[in-house]
C-alpha cells in the first residue's frame, strides 16, 4: 500500500513565490523611478488599513503616457476602479500565486472578470498621476498568502520576479531625467477602503 501523498499530484511551488517568473508589466525598457521601501519618511504619513506604511508599497516605473500595460502573468480581472487625490485608475489581477496591482492608468482595454493571458494588454499610463506627478506605472505584488496589516498593505517587492536582465534603475544606466518627485498618497479616512 502507498502512502496517501503518493496518489496525489505534486502542487509544491504552485502558491509560493520560488519558481515565478513575470513577464514585464510594460511594453519595452523597464526602468524602476521609485523603489520597494524607498521614502519610508515619506511614505510613514500614510496608512494603510489603518497601519502607518514602513515605505514604498511597490515600484514605479517610467513609462511615456499612453504606454502599453501589459499582464505579467495569466490571471482574471478582479477589480477596476478609481482612487481620485491618489493611486487615480487602477486594475487588479488575480493569479494562481495571488495579485497583481497597475495604477495610475488613463484608458482600460479589458472589464471585471476577464480571463487574461501573460503580456496581453491591459491599459494604457495616465498622462500624468491624479495627483499631478508625471506619467509613470505603478505596479505591486500581493503573494498569497499575504497580510493587508503589515505595514505594507500586504504587498510584497515586485523585482524578484522579473528578469533582472529586464530592469534597470536610475543609478543603474536608466534615463536620469525620468526621475520624479514623490507623488503623494491619499491620506486614509475612516471607512474609506484602500485597493
């Protein structure tokens, strides 16, 4: 007799974060303008579910408006919406190993609970922010399990999962006149839901 999890397929990895691998989330050069955890002086006026932020929530990425975004894994559109004073028009993807978050968007291409496929295109980077910064992509990571009371709204950095050779920075080579100040974040109020 064999024991009882030899009858069952092998599932390790499939919900942890070793063995992902994402496409690029915008067509083209990535180049990070605003890292995982960076500002944390900044970002600590905010909260988060009602928990000040330990830094930046996500990376920033510099895109021209009108860029493609584009998805970084096969996944289903779970949320369309804006938040105005803040992150502006953003989506959310859901995926087997948790989500994937894109704000500040202008045009959406795809509707709530839509099948997507990796690098299909999603939407289009707002000219500019709705709090007035210059055109960029935000995009995070939700690894599930994960916790919204962390200090980080449970998002997890996003750059492990990319390609390295895929990403630059600023002080890595990328184009220095991409560098932007920090948008600001919509100060929480009570009741108010954060994506």
């Amino acid at each position: 007799m064999s024991p009882s999890f030899a009858r069952y397929a092998t599932t390790s990895g499939r919900y942890e974060p070793e063995g992902i691998y994402l496409s690029a989330p915008l067509e083209g050069a990535c180049v990070v303008i605003q890292g995982w955890g960076a500002h944390p002086e900044a970002h600590g006026a905010y909260t988060y579910n009602g928990v000040p932020l330990k830094g930046h929530p996500g990376v920033d990425l510099a895109a021209a408006p009108g860029a493609a975004v584009l998805a970084v894994d096969n996944g289903r559109v779970t949320e369309i919406s804006i938040e105005r004073g803040g992150v502006g028009r953003y989506l959310k993807l859901e995926h087997a190993w948790g989500e994937s978050f894109y704000a500040h968007l202008d045009d959406v291409l795809v509707e709530a609970g839509q099948a997507v496929t990796r690098g299909q295109p999603l939407a289009h980077v707002a000219a500019q922010t709705a709090a007035g910064a210059p055109a960029h992509l935000h995009w995070a990571l939700r690894i599930a399990p994960y916790n919204r009371f962390d200090g980080w709204g449970g998002f997890t950095d996003p750059l492990p999962y990319l390609v390295a050779a895929e990403v630059s920075t600023v002080e890595s080579g990328g184009d220095e006149a991409a560098v932007v100040a920090i948008p600001p974040m919509l100060a929480e109020r009570p009741g108010m839901r954060r994506p």
